[in-house]
C-alpha cells in the first residue's frame, strides 16, 4: 500500500529512504553545531495562536502578491544549489509545480539545470539567485542569461561570500555526481528509485558554470574554480553594480539586522529575505523569525517588501511570518524532500500540504483573508517584541 504523507515530515523521511546519503545530508544539515539550523524551526513553535469561535469561515484566500505578481499563497520556493542531485532534473520539476500551483520558483546559481533549460520547460518567468563571483564578466553573463531568459526578479545572496562548515559534506566527500568509492556505491545500490531516474539525463553537472566559463569543462575544473570565485570583498557597490546591470527587480537575501536593512532600502533593492540560509552559514545566528521584528521596525514603512525564510516546515509558520510583518516566506527543505521523495509530484504535496495547514489555521484563528493577518491573532508573551 503507498504510504499516506500527511506532512512535511513524512515527505522528509520518504526523502532520506530514497536519496543518496551524500545529498540527502546536504540538505537536512546546517553549520558546525547545528544550533541555529535546529533553533529556526524550534522558535516557530514558540510562537501560540488566538482560537477564534463562531466566526464566519467560508470564502477564504491566501492570495497576494509578491513583489508585484501574483501568487496563490505568500511562499516561493527558495533557491537551492544541487536541486538536480536530490532528483534527476531537480530543478525543472520543482519549477514546474511551482508553476502549476502558482507561486514563484527561484533557480540558484549553483543548480544542475541551467538557466535556458529550466526557461525551455516552464512559461511562467521564475526569479533567478545569483551569487557574486570574482569574475566579473561571467557575473554579467550571468545577469544577461537571466534577462534572456525573462526572469523576473534577481535574488542577489549576500551572506555566502565564505563558506560555513558543514561537518556531514566533508565527511561524505560530497560531489557531483558521487564519487564511485565503495562506500558510495554500497549506498547508490540501496537506492534504485533515484538511479534509475539519473540513468535517465544528461544533466549532472552546474549547468549554469559548465562550459560557460573558459577552462571549466569538468567536475575537477569546475571545483577548484568555484572555491576561489566566491568573493569575500563583497560590498554595496556590487550591488550597487549589479542592480545597474540588471535594470529589473531585484531582492537582497540574508538580511538579519536592522542596519543592513536600511542599507538595502537605500541600494533600492525591492525586497529583501530574512535569512541565516537555513542555518548553514553563521552558526549561533538567531532564529530568523525572532531576527524578523526588528527589522519590521526598522523598515517596515518604507517601500521595500519583507520576505523571510528558513525554518519554515508548515502552513502554521506561514501565518506566523505572515503575523509577524512578513509579506512573504521562502521555502527550501520543505519543497527538497518533496523532490527527493517524490519528484514533481513531491513538490506539489508539499505546496498542497502548506497551502492547506496554512489555510485551515488562519481560519481557526477566525481570519478569511491573508491581508487579514497580524499580530492580533498571536498570543502576546509567545513571540518576541521589538
Ligand atoms: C541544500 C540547500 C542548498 C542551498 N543552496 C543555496 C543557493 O545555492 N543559493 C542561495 O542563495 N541559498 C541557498 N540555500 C539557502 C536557501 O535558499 C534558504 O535560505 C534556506 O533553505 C531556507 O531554510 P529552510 O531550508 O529551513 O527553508 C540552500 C539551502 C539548502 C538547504
């Protein structure tokens, strides 16, 4: 009998049983100790609802938008290197429910699928994340793929100029595709579901690097080039830069204080995300919804959108963020254990899940629009005040 998947969790323990360990610990990991990682999810739960009785409950709608365009609820999935290693084709499928479901898709950088590939299978323009290299020219052949592409929005990340340690990643010798060392084999063997599907493409590399960028042609070139491109002298010009370049919309990713917040009203950038990039780089970072508040405060009033991400696991969290002064929240485990268990299909459970949690909660809290939403539906003493 195929299992009932009721949850998030369901789908994550589908997930591990089918993805090789290497890839599978990828995603289910976080920096050094794990704290922060651990601690966005447990904050979450701190945070209690007002039940609401006898209210009208019919009619109701998590429609919004999201820097202007229109989403069947406030959660885009957010961007995540090796999409295509949780599942052959990882990225294609998750932007075509995406698609399907009707909220924004975010290819990464450092995806398998390249930019053209993912644009070639969907008709709904997906935002693009883009991480700043060294190489500047391929930076801007980067930016002009994704105008090609009609790309709607530049998701520049800010927080992963260095690399946070993830212990799991250098103890299983991560790479694409897997090594064949006996013990990566012993596990591939005991995974038939994701073989058979990655016998099936072509695509197994970072199809957005690979052969667009002189020299780079394999895994072992591509590695040594990527360890020394990441630029750590990042800066507001850059940005500065970039937006230039662009001429689009753009969203700056791992704001967590109030000061950078202000600097990214200042760059003009139109959104900004919440983000410790789910625990995977300052470990010991506060808890992205308690980091929230105060830049509610800071900027809340000014025209920029407040997105958040990380820690988010269910619809429950969406009212919360939402509660909280987000406009929108990105998701990145959730959406990758639906690929990894499931593929398309996974990803569309677990928008289907969130949707549905997230309906029936804000519902319960006596609420039938999403523009509804605020504080007054949190227990005060639950979450944290500015
Ligand atoms: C496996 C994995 C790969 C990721 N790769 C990227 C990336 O390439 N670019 C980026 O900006 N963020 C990346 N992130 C961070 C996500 O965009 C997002 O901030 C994070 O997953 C949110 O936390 P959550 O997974 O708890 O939802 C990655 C996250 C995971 C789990």
């Amino acid at each position: 009998m195929a299992p009932v998947i009721t949850c998030i969790e369901d789908l994550r323990k589908m997930a591990k049983r089918r993805v090789p360990r290497m890839f599978y610990d990828y995603a289910d990991s976080g920096s050094w100790t794990e704290s922060t990682y651990r601690s966005n999810e447990a904050a979450f739960q701190k945070i209690k609802f007002h039940q609401r009785v006898a209210v009208n409950m019919e009619n109701r709608s998590l429609e919004t938008t999201m820097i202007g365009e229109k989403v069947h609820m406030p959660v885009a999935i957010a961007p995540t290197g090796l999409t295509g290693m949780q599942h052959a084709d990882g990225e294609i499928l998750a932007a075509r429910a995406a698609e399907k479901f009707g909220v924004p898709f975010t290819l990464s950088t450092m995806s398998i699928c390249s930019i053209e590939d993912v644009a070639e299978h969907t008709s709904r323009p997906f935002w693009f994340q883009l991480y700043v290299m060294k190489d500047k020219p391929f930076v801007e052949k980067l930016i002009n793929r994704a105008k090609a592409a009609r790309c709607s929005a530049l998701v520049i990340t800010l927080d992963l100029q260095i690399l946070g340690q993830r212990h799991k990643d250098l103890k299983n010798g991560l790479s694409s595709p897997p090594k064949p060392t006996p013990r990566n084999l012993m596990n591939l063997a005991t995974k038939p579901y994701w073989c058979w599907n990655m016998l099936h493409t072509k695509r197994r590399y970072f199809g957005n690097i690979v052969g667009h960028v002189t020299g780079v042609d394999d895994m072992s070139s591509l590695s040594s080039w990527t360890s020394q491109q990441f630029d750590p002298a990042l800066s507001w010009d850059d940005v500065a830069w970039i937006k230039d370049k662009w001429g689009g919309k753009i969203i700056l990713k791992g704001i967590m204080e109030p000061e950078d917040a202000r600097l990214a009203v200042k760059s003009g950038a139109d959104a900004l995300i919440v983000s410790n990039h789910g625990g995977r780089q300052l470990d010991g970072a506060l808890p992205t919804i308690e980091a929230l508040p105060s830049i509610v405060d800071a900027v809340g009033n000014d025209n920029i959108e407040i997105f958040l991400d990380s820690g988010v696991r269910s619809g429950q969290d969406v009212i919360r963020a939402v509660a909280m002064g987000a406009r929108g929240v990105f998701i990145g485990r959730a959406f990758l254990y639906g690929l990894g268990a499931m593929g398309e299909a996974g990803v569309t459970k677990a928008l289907e899940i969130i949707y549905n949690e997230a309906d029936i909660t804000m519902a319960f809290c006596g609420l039938r629009n999403i523009k509804d939403v605020n504080r007054n539906i949190l227990v005060p003493g639950t979450y944290l005040v500015v």
